[in-house]
C-alpha cells in the first residue's frame, strides 16, 4: 500500500509537471522561435541588431530553467555551454553589433533555436504523454459511472473501445484501470525522456566539449605552476634565513670552542651550551617547515587520522567524522588536508567559532569534504583570501568548493575532489 | 638492563647504542626495519624497546604500529617511542590501554642524555614519559576558555611535570623546592582537579593525562 500510494504521488507529480511543460513548451518556445528568426532575419534592416541580443537572451533563460527543472525534477544534467562574453564590450552601437555578432557566432545559439523546434514538436507531445497516463484514465471512471448516457446514439471512442452502453462503459473503465497501471510505472519515465531529448539537442558537441576542457586545463595548469614555484620560493628563504643561518653559527661557535677549550674551558662550556640550543631551535625551525611542506601524519596515515591529527591541534572543540576506505592518491591527500587546514583556520581565526565539525567521506568517485562551524559567518572566497587559495590548488585536481556564510553564521565549506582511493 | 633498538638512520641509531651503553645498558639488538622489530620484541624478550615511528619499509607508522601489537601481545611491555614530530593523536593510542611503561619523546631530546637516560629507565619499570610539547599542547587547548580547576602557576608547573611522567624527587629538583613541598602541591593538585588521590607515580600520570585530554 506504501508503496501504491508512494507511486501514485510520483506519478500524479510528474503528470502534472508534464502538462505543465507542454504548455510552455507550445506557447513559451513556440513565440521565442518565432520571434528569434524574426529578429535575426531583420538584422539585414539594422533593428534586428538591437533586439537579436535581447531575444537570444530570452532563448537562453527559457532554456537555462529547462535545463533546471531537468536537473531537479529527473536528474537529467544539461550542460550549459554558452560561451563568456568578453569582459568589456565598446559601448554603443559597434558594441551592439559585437554583441550580436558574438552570439550569432556561438554554436549553442543555433543549438537553442533546433531545441525550440523540437520542444515545440516532440517535446511537446512527450510531455503531453506523460500527463495523458495519469488523466486518461480518469476519463474512464467518469465514462462507466454514467457520462455514457450522453453517447447512447453516437458511440465516444476510448481508445478502440466505442462507449454507448454500461457494458461498454464497463469495458472502457478495464482499459481505463490497465491504463493507469500503466502510467503508475511510466509516467516518470516519459518525463525524463523529454528531458533527455531536450538533452540530445542542447549538450554540446564533443569536440567543443573538448575545447572547453583544454581551456580549463591550461587555465590550471598554469595556477598549478604558479602555485609550485612560489611554495618553493617560500621554503628556499625559510631555509635560508631559518636552519640554514643557525647551522653557520654553530659551525663558528664550534669553531671557536676548539680555540677556547684549553685557555678558557669556562667559557668553552658556556658556549656549548649555547650550541645545543642553537641546534634545537634549528631542528624545530625544520619541524615546522615540514609540517608546511608535507605533514609527517599524512605521510604516516593518511587523510583521516592527519585531519584527526590537525582537530586535537586547535583550540576549539572539533569534531572530526571519517568515512574512507582506503588513501586516495598523495597529491589529492595533500591538496585536500591543506584545504581542511585553511578552512579551520579561517573557522578558529576569524569566524570565532566554538565547535568545528569536519566531515570526511568517499562517495560516487567524489571525496567530499565539509567544514561548518558555529561562528559569526560572513566568509567570502573573493580573490587574495585564503579561500581562493584552496579554490585554486583544489582546481588542479578538478575540485570544487564552496562557501555558505550568511552574516551571524553558521559557515559551511564544502569541498569535492573526484579521485579513487586504493 | 636488556635493550631492542629500532631506528633506520644508522648515525642515529649508532649514536643511541654508543649512549646507552655508556650508561650501563646492554643493548640486545638494533634493528632498522619493522618486521624486524616485531621479531627481536618477540624473541628476546627485552626490558624495554626504544622504537623509532617511522620505519621502513613502508615508512609510515610501523614502528609505533608494531610497539602498539606488542604491547596487546604482552601488556605492559615497556616501550618508548621516539619521533620527529610529536602528535596527541599518537599519545592517546599509547596511553589508550592504561598499562602504563609508555614513553612519547621527541627526539630532540636525546641532546640531554641524562635526561633521556632517566626517561628510559622510568619507562622500563613501568613509568610513563611523556615528551613536554605533547603537554604543552594539551594545556593550550584548555587554557582559553577555563582556568584550570583554579591552580594556582606553581600548581600548573607541577602539574606539568608530573603529566610527564617525573617523581617527585625529579620534579623538587628541577623546581629547586623541597620533596615535601612538592607533595603538597601534587594533593592539592589532586583536590582541585577532583582525581582520585594516589601515590603510585605511574596511576597519578594517567589520572592526570586523562584529565587534560577529556577537553
């Protein structure tokens, strides 16, 4: 019964979602067509030039609440693929004509417009269909219960079944009962494929997909040299101001400890002394460079326990939530524990918080990592803050992040890095 | 007293052999890799083990790893373990069984051999030393939000000491107070803290460790 009625509320849900979309599949799409070629041919006149953009942009909203509703009600992900519009367009009418020129000349333009025909078509009648499984048979139960009165000269055709009688009445509510069993188990089904065909005709092509993709890569690699190469600027000088400094002072002290230990052994001691300090102080200057470059934990057990490692570390309560079953690959445990790191800081340092939660797991091929805390909120991952800065050693292994932080709090950063552990 | 060394960088582990020898230990066997460890813990049955963290061959944490599977397979089996970076996360995991004859240390702190000769030998009777910093951490983790049971700082030096693992003997000398003085001091301690008094060295160590890292 559970089950029934869970099914029923699934399907009466997409039926109406499907005769909600074929009406702004026929109207909405049907005058934006209607209007794109319209505008576009009269760009020849000149006034097409100003309300092309206009109309594209229009195109392009319909098709971006498509592509929303197709995420949200069939988890049916459409890219959106339109390309960037350069950063400052000349203003005026040359700007105008770039700008129309610019879309004009992106292939996803064209895409929208064969999608517009098609939604208005097939989309359309998908959409209807799915909707017809679940009213259809309504239809019959009002037919039998006495509506085939009305066509007691002149039979209404269910389907194949002429209705002029109880009997046949009767007949048509059978197929009416086989219809909605039907729709029962179809109705979400033909929903997601008119999403999926709308997805056929948006998505873009492979080799653009491509180009997409090598742009990005660049774009990160570069981030990823740029990265590397001031990490190693900061160790070189840490080094070199740090152990290195202190390791030439106590090369001199020693050396003058030898001259000094038979005439004056008092002061030879004096300055051992001062030696061993010295080297301490070197080896904790190395320990904490290290804990920098790659901490001992995470080499020694990996991302959970470094993290665990890290939580007892601060000053507020944290509480740290595990679920990995293996590493994943020292480069992304990396990337990942520094990300953690700067989010807890940013938590203790300047959100002010009292309780820390980090959660760590493994799922669908994605570690996905949140860090909330109780503090006062207002976070931003504007360029040069700390967040940025994870943004973009996470952007080398394809991670995301994001930040919630209304004003007052709470914050969340969540992070999502696709890798395999082992 | 029988000694099993593990620690891979030979100058290193040269080094521990010549200072421990010179204090009177004899050293059973100094092994460089954790298989090798779990075989000489096992056969030689040795007085203490100072273990080094890291070993090979993996180079993870299988000297601790393989301290830790000793001591379930002998409980209290003293071990000291030494590393290049000292972690709570590790400390409780020694601490975890409450055998006691644990010892934590930097190894910065084989510089002061003395002292370190001390930490061995306290491990070995079943003592527990626990390296400064980990207690240094403990304590700046509370410190911000409670005063610490109300301890007054001379209270909190000793206290500091005595979550290393130090006597009292040790703890008056390094404070340069009588023996008297600091008994006195480790009952109010106890008072203010609300732990179960005791005069087993090793059982007020853990009431104390225990304590600091319940925060």
């Amino acid at each position: 019964m559970k089950v029934f009625s869970g099914r029923l509320r699934s399907s009466s849900t997409a039926a109406g979602r499907g005769l909600f979309l074929s009406v702004v599949g026929l109207a909405v799409s049907t005058a934006l067509f209607v209007l794109a070629v319209v505008s576009i041919s009269f760009i020849l006149l000149g006034i097409g030039v100003f309300t092309t953009p206009v109309v594209l942009e229009a195109v392009r909203k319909h098709a971006n609440q498509r592509r929303l509703w197709a995420a949200t009600w069939s988890s049916v992900r459409i890219p959106v693929p339109y390309r960037p519009f350069p950063k400052e367009l000349r203003p005026g009418v040359t700007g105008q004509v770039e700008r129309t020129t610019l879309m004009l000349k992106d292939p996803a333009t064209w895409r929208d417009l064969l999608w517009l025909l098609v939604d208005m078509t097939a989309g359309s009648v998908l959409a209807v269909v799915a909707a017809g499984l679940m009213l259809y048979p309504v239809e019959s139960v009002v037919l039998a219960a006495g509506l085939w009165r009305v066509f007691q000269d002149e039979p209404y055709w269910y389907m194949f079944v002429p209705v002029d009688s109880q009997l046949t009445g009767l007949a048509a509510l059978a197929l009416g009962i086989v219809l909605f069993h039907v729709g029962l188990r179809a109705t979400g089904a033909v929903l997601r494929a008119h999403f999926l065909l709308a997805r056929t005709v948006l998505a873009p092509a492979r080799d653009e997909e491509l180009a997409r993709r090598v742009e990005r890569l660049t774009e990160t690699r570069h981030e990823a040299v740029d990265t590397a190469a001031s990490e190693l600027r900061r160790i070189e000088r840490d080094l070199h101001d740090g152990a290195q400094a202190r390791l030439v002072a106590m090369g001199m002290n020693l050396g003058t400890i030898e001259a000094l230990v038979e005439k004056d052994p008092a002061q030879a001691k004096k300055m051992l002394a001062m030696a061993r300090e010295s080297s301490a102080e070197a080896l904790t200057e190395l320990r904490d460079l290290v804990r920098g470059i790659h901490p001992p934990v995470l080499a020694e057990r990996g991302l959970g326990d470094a993290v665990r490692a890290l939580a007892l570390r601060l000053p507020v309560a944290t509480e740290v939530t595990v679920e990995l079953a293996g590493r994943a690959e020292a480069p992304v445990e990396s990337a990942a524990y520094f990300a953690v790191s700067e989010a807890l800081t940013n938590a203790v340092k300047h959100a002010q918080a009292e309780r820390v939660y980090v959660d760590l797991h493994h799922t669908e091929g994605m570690l996905r990592i949140s860090v909330t805390d109780d503090g006062k909120g207002g976070a931003v991952a504007g360029p040069g803050s700390g967040l940025s800065g994870i943004e973009r050693r996470l952007g080398t292994f394809d991670g995301v992040l994001a930040v919630s932080s209304p004003a007052g709090g709470p914050t969340m950063v969540t992070m999502e890095i696709p890798c395999a552990l082992s | 007293m029988r000694v099993v060394l593990a620690e891979d960088l030979f100058l290193l582990r040269d080094g521990l052999v010549r200072m421990l020898e010179a204090y009177g230990f004899e050293v059973v066997a100094a092994v460089e890799t954790g298989p090798e460890l779990t075989r000489a813990l096992a056969e030689l049955e040795p007085d203490v083990a100072v273990v080094d963290v890291r070993l090979p061959p993996s180079h993870t944490d299988e000297g601790l790893q393989c301290a830790l599977a000793a001591r379930r397979a002998r409980p209290g089996l003293p071990v000291l373990v030494l590393s290049q970076h000292v972690e709570q996360l590790y400390a409780r995991e020694l601490l975890a069984d409450g055998d006691g004859g644990v010892g934590y240390l930097l190894k910065d702190r084989v510089f002061d051999a003395e002292q370190f000769v001390d930490a061995v030998r306290r491990v070995a009777a079943g003592g527990t030393a626990m390296d400064p910093q980990v207690i240094s951490q403990l304590l700046s983790r509370r410190s911000r939000d409670e005063p610490m049971g109300g301890l007054t700082p001379r209270e909190r030096d000793v206290m500091e000491l005595v979550a290393q693992g130090r006597s009292n003997a040790a703890i008056a000398a390094q404070l340069v107070i009588t023996e008297r003085a600091v008994a006195k001091h480790t009952s109010n301690i106890f008072g203010k803290l609300d732990l179960p008094p005791s005069d087993d060295d090793n059982r007020r160590v853990l009431a104390v460790l225990a304590y600091l890292d319940r925060g």
